[in-house]
C-alpha cells in the first residue's frame, strides 16, 4: 500500500510538474525619439529614430506610422516598414526620409541661426508594430513623447 501511495504522489507531482510552463515575461510598450535630424541639400529632413525596447523579452518590430509635430505647427506623417529584432530593455534606429512644411523648415532655420544655444521642441506619436518572442502575432503598440532638438556644433544641418 505504501508503494501504491508513493507512486500516485509522485505520478501527480510530476504532472503539476509538467503543466507548469515558461513565465511570460511583461511586455511594454516602446518609446520613440529623434536621435538625429539631419536637413538634406534637396531640403528633405533625413530622422535617425531610435526605438527602444521598454519590455522584459524581445520583440520582432515591423513598421511605425505616427506623426512628428515641431513646435505648435501642423504635423507630418511618418511611416516605415521595417525589420529589427530588439532585445529586451534594447534599442535600435531605423532612418525616414521626411518632406517637413515650408513653416518647420523655417522653424528650424530659427533655430540653426541661434547657434548651439537655439532648440526646438518636437511632439512624436503614434504606433508601432511588433512581435513579442513569446506571442504568435504581431500587435500594435501606442506611443508618445515630446523632446527638443538642438544645432550640433561644427556639423552644419545636423540636430540632436
């Protein structure tokens, strides 16, 4: 009877055992920044954006639609599709080729003229598509987040 009852214990303990998987690990939402903006000669504005992984796993991103705002004027589009596979609490950058507003053009130029003291304050949102490692599918992640962008000194039309 002894052995009967060691066995069934030992057969319910190896099934809870086995019905325990891999913790999921918490998944958050990625912030979005400028990291560079450089003015090109055709006057397209080049954005190095960074995307930084917030989450405690992986994730596969695949494109960004958002909007850039400079200062309080009418904001552009931004889009990308793309592939980086982040670490987690990582970062990459992905490039966009922009066609800013004559009135965030000349906002900018205000800024350039006033040397390394001048900056100029951006809003950027939207949303990112990604694949967490431990999901199937890909999902839409919301971000947001205002910031300055200021002359780079001795690198004329290039702001961080």
């Amino acid at each position: 009877m002894k052995r009967l009852l060691r066995q069934v214990v030992l057969l319910l303990l190896a099934s809870a055992l086995m019905a325990c998987g891999e913790p999921r690990k918490s998944v958050f939402p990625p912030t979005v920044s400028i990291q560079q903006l450089s003015v090109l000669p055709d006057g397209q504005w080049r954005l190095t954006v960074r995307i930084q992984n917030n989450s405690y796993s992986g994730m596969d991103f695949k494109s960004l639609d958002g909007r850039l705002q400079v200062a309080a004027l009418i904001p552009i589009r931004l889009h990308a599709d793309f592939q980086r596979d982040i670490p987690a609490l990582s970062g990459d950058v992905i490039r966009l080729d922009v066609l800013p507003t004559a009135a965030m053009a000349k906002a900018l130029q205000a800024v350039a003229d006033k040397g390394s003291a001048g900056s100029l304050a951006y809003r950027i949102s939207g949303s990112a598509s990604a694949k967490p490692d431990q999901e199937d599918k890909p999902r839409d992640f919301d971000f947001s987040g205002t910031d300055w962008i200021s002359p780079v000194p001795g690198i004329p039309d290039t702001y961080r």
